[in-house]
C-alpha cells in the first residue's frame, strides 16, 4: 500500500474514535446518550432537512464539510462545557492540539484543506461557519425535544437555554424562529 493511502487510512480509523465520546443529552429511548457521530450525522440532516427553509445563499457541501470536522477534536479533548474565561481559553488550546494530532495524520495536503475547515469553523465568521454553528448549539434543543433527557452540567433554565443558543442564530430570523419552536416543543 503507498504511503499517502496509509496516511488516509490511519486518520479514519484514528476519527472511528468520535463514536466514543459521549455528549449530555440522551437518545429518544432514554437508555443511553448521544454520542458525537450520531451528534455529527444529525448536525448535517438538519441542514439539508433545513436548506429550503433558511433564506441563506450558502454553499451547502462546504457546510457539511464545516460540520463533519467541528467536533472531531473530541476525540481527545470530549465533549466538555466550561464557563470561566480562564478554562474557555485551556479547552481552546487543547482543542486546537488535538486538531494538529489528528490532521497531522494526513498526507501534507489534507492535512491543511481539512485543519482549514476546522478552523474556518471556530472562527465562526463566514457564512457557512456561522450556519453550522448554529445549527450545532441548536441541536441541542432539538435532542432535548425527543428525549426529554439530558444532564445538563450546570443549572439551566429556557432563558438560559435561549440565551446559549441566541449568540450563535441572532444573524437569521427563521434560524430564531426555529429555535423558538425546538424550545416550546420541550415544553409539550
């Protein structure tokens, strides 16, 4: 086997780990949570369920890619929620190593084209990015929605829910709209 195919092959079984790290809220059946690839395939159902309802003139595959890669840096950091500046800053950093380790796995061209979109995605700034992370901070609402389950690792409220995901969607009225429905679907 050439090199550069080795290189493709040890990074998709070294991302194999997302399927390990779980997330705070629960499945539907309520027996066990959501984990960051099943958090991942929804992620990018929503968008494609969502594209025609969103007024956004967004290029959809360079989404889905955004969102493919957005979490894989839990594989060694998890899926953690922290609130002081001091720990936002650590758990950045630790983000951004585990980034490195994983895209260094790749061939040298790879290894950028896909850091780029992980990065494009934590700045948050183009259109596509700031789509994706919407979507990711209201997925949580949406899994809440089913399950009615989740352990959430601080005390919340639905304005403290609102206000978690309002930073992220305040760009785009249906995005709020949306978001608003997930929320009174909670409370059914």
């Amino acid at each position: 086997m050439n090199k550069r195919l080795q290189s493709i092959i040890n990074f998709l079984k070294e991302i194999e780990k997302l399927k390990l790290i779980e997330r705070i809220p629960y499945l539907s059946d309520k027996k066990r949570r959501e984990n960051d690839a099943e958090h991942t395939w929804h992620l990018a159902m929503m968008l494609l369920a969502l594209e025609k309802e969103l007024d956004l003139k967004i290029d959809i595959l360079k989404t889905l890619k955004l969102i493919l890669f957005h979490d894989l840096v839990e594989i060694h950091t998890g899926d953690s929620w922290v609130t002081s500046l001091e720990a936002k800053s650590k758990k950045r950093q630790a983000e951004l190593d585990s980034a490195k380790k994983i895209f260094a796995l790749l061939p040298p061209d790879l290894e950028k084209e896909f850091m780029d979109f992980w990065l494009e995605y934590e700045g948050g700034k183009t259109k596509e990015a700031k789509v994706a992370k919407a979507l990711d901070k209201m997925h949580y609402a949406l899994q809440f929605s089913v399950s009615k389950k989740i352990e959430w690792p601080k005390p919340h409220s639905r304005q403290s829910d609102i206000e978690y995901a309002l930073p992220y969607i305040s760009f785009d009225k249906k995005l709020i709209a949306i978001h608003k429905q997930l929320m009174d679907d909670i409370e059914k």
